[in-house]
C-alpha cells in the first residue's frame, strides 16, 4: 500500500523544508505552533501527506470529534502533510510540513519522509524543536542547534545558536537530522527551551523565539512584530501571575540565579561544555513550589488569550507582511 500521497506538483525553485512534530519534541507546542503560524500567515498549498495511520497508536495520539453545524459529529484523525509556499520576494520556495511524532517504525517513517523530500527536490531541512528545561520566564528564551556539516554549524555559531554534546536518548527530531545526513541532504534543527513550570500551556514567547531565528538563519524577511509583541505581553502576563504566590516567585528567582550564574562562569571560560539544557532530552523538572494556582491561573490565561484571536481577524496580506 502506497502510503505517501501527492496532491500537488508545482515546479518549485530549491526548496527549503521547515518541519515540526507534535509530542516529545514540542515542549508548550512551541514548535508546531510556530509552523501553524506560518501556514495561518502564507497559505500555502497542500501538495503531500503520509498516510500516518500505520505509525500512531491511536490510544496516545487520539483522533478528536469535531461538531459539524453544531449536529453532525465529524472525526479528525491526526495528519502528516507537506504544503508549499513560492513566495516572489525570496529567490527559494518554502516547504512546511506538519505531524504527530510517530510511536511506531521510526525508520520507516523517516524513509517516506525522505522521499518526499527527493520528490520535490528539496535543498535543505530545518527542523524545530522545543524542549523542558529548569529556565525561567523572565529571559531570552535558550536556543541551541545542531548541524550536518560545519558550513551550517557556522551559520547557527554566527547567530549565537549554542552547539549542543549531548549523548542520549533521542526523539524524532534526532532521526530525520540523521535520516538527511545520511541521505546527504543539508539539515539543521533548532531547539528552543520552555520553562518546565508552563509545560502545559502554549508558550507564544518560546514560539516567537523559534521563529524569530529561523527568520534569520533562513532570511525569510518576516515582519514578525505581532507574535514578538504578543511574546512580551505573554512574559509580563505570566511575571504578573507569579508575583501573586510568594513561594513560586522564590523559585523563578532561583531559577533566574542559576541561568546568571552559568552565564558568569561561561564568560570567564568557565565550565564552557557546561549546558543549560540538551537538545533531544526530556528534562526533569525538579521541585516545583505549592503553586498549583499559578499554573491554573496561566491556562486560564491562555485558554482566554485563544479564544479571544479566533475572533480576531487572519494576519494581513503578504506585502504588510513582509515590509
């Protein structure tokens, strides 16, 4: 059974692919929010999809039901699918594939990933990743990278994109990375760290950091001010909420020692392998404080916060975009 389906075949000029996975690799959904936010703001073009069914286990990945006019129960099952954005001011297409990290025939999976991939010729992978970490809110999200060739290390080092040692278990992320190595396809992944105390909740400011340096390290012209101005009002929302509850404003305080520390000792070249946080590894979260309302308080935040831009206007039109 063919398990890849092309809906589309635009001749595209070497494109690059931007990919994210929901589930281990996407700590507040930080990942796959920021391809949603591109896909909400391009529109692109469906042209793939793998039929994921074969790798999900549908009692951890549940299919949803969706009301139909308020009647009719429709099932959403989850998807993996490639969609293509040829915008005239970039000298490159764009390729935005989004999916479920599967739980089953990572190696299979990976081959289908990579011929869709060869099919449209792609040029180079970028993907996104998000991950716990024992970081505060109140800071420039972490970032680290990680390439394929030294040519690429040098375009994340240029950008301040810390390299990462880590030896250990790995995610999806880290396969298709090696799945295009191997294939001798360009490939680089980027990974954000979101604070472990919001893991539950959408993180805009770790997603408006994903974006705003995969905007750099691919040029892609974004205007991103609307999520950038969306991420402060996030982190001053949540410094807020924290500043109500004196035992979790104890602990953001000693997370916020522990992050200037590191950074003290790495300026004086000290403890230089010593890293913050590691791509490709769930990340304990150490002893949170009593601050159960916080938390609740955040996604209650959120939840309103959502509601509120589904009744907002879609982002404008291409050129206000891109100015």
């Amino acid at each position: 059974m063919e398990l890849i389906r092309y809906h589309s075949e635009p001749q595209l000029r070497d494109p690059v692919l931007i990919a994210a996975l929901a589930g281990w690799n996407d700590a507040a959904d930080a990942a796959t929010t920021a391809i949603k936010y591109l896909t909400d703001l391009w529109k692109p073009t469906l042209i793939a999809e793998i039929d994921i069914e074969d790798f999900l286990v549908f009692t951890e990945t549940r299919p949803t039901i969706k009301l139909n006019d308020g009647i009719q129960r429709d099932i959403v099952w989850p998807t993996s699918q490639f969609f293509a954005y040829q915008p005239s001011y970039l000298s490159y297409d764009v390729i935005l594939y989004l999916g479920a990290e599967p739980q089953l025939k990572w190696k299979a999976f990976s081959k289908h990933f990579l011929d869709v991939c060869r099919h449209y010729h792609v040029s180079e992978v970028v993907l996104l990743g998000a991950l716990l970490a024992d970081v505060p809110h109140s800071i420039a999200v972490p970032m680290s990278g990680t390439a394929t060739s030294g040519e690429l290390q040098e375009r994340l080092k240029e950008m301040d994109v810390r390299g990462s040692r880590y030896e250990g278990p790995t995610g999806m992320i880290g396969v298709l990375q090696d799945a295009c190595r191997r294939a001798a396809i360009p490939a680089t992944s980027l990974w954000a760290a979101a604070p472990h105390y919001l893991a539950a909740t959408p993180n805009i400011k770790v997603t408006s950091a994903l974006l705003t340096y995969a905007n750099t390290y691919m040029s892609l012209g974004l205007n991103l001010s609307d999520i950038q101005g969306d991420a402060l009002r996030f982190e001053e929302q949540i410094t807020a909420l924290v500043a109500r509850d004196p035992e979790a404003s104890a602990y953001v305080h000693r997370l916020e020692e522990q992050i200037a520390g590191l950074a003290d000792a790495d300026e004086e070249g000290e403890d230089e392998d010593d890293e913050v946080f590691h791509p490709d590894r769930a990340i304990g979260t150490g002893p949170l404080p009593s601050a159960e309302s916080l938390i609740h308080s955040v996604e209650e935040l959120l939840r309103k916060q959502r509601e509120d831009s589904q009744q907002d206007p879609p982002p404008t039109d291409e050129g206000e975009q891109n100015e």
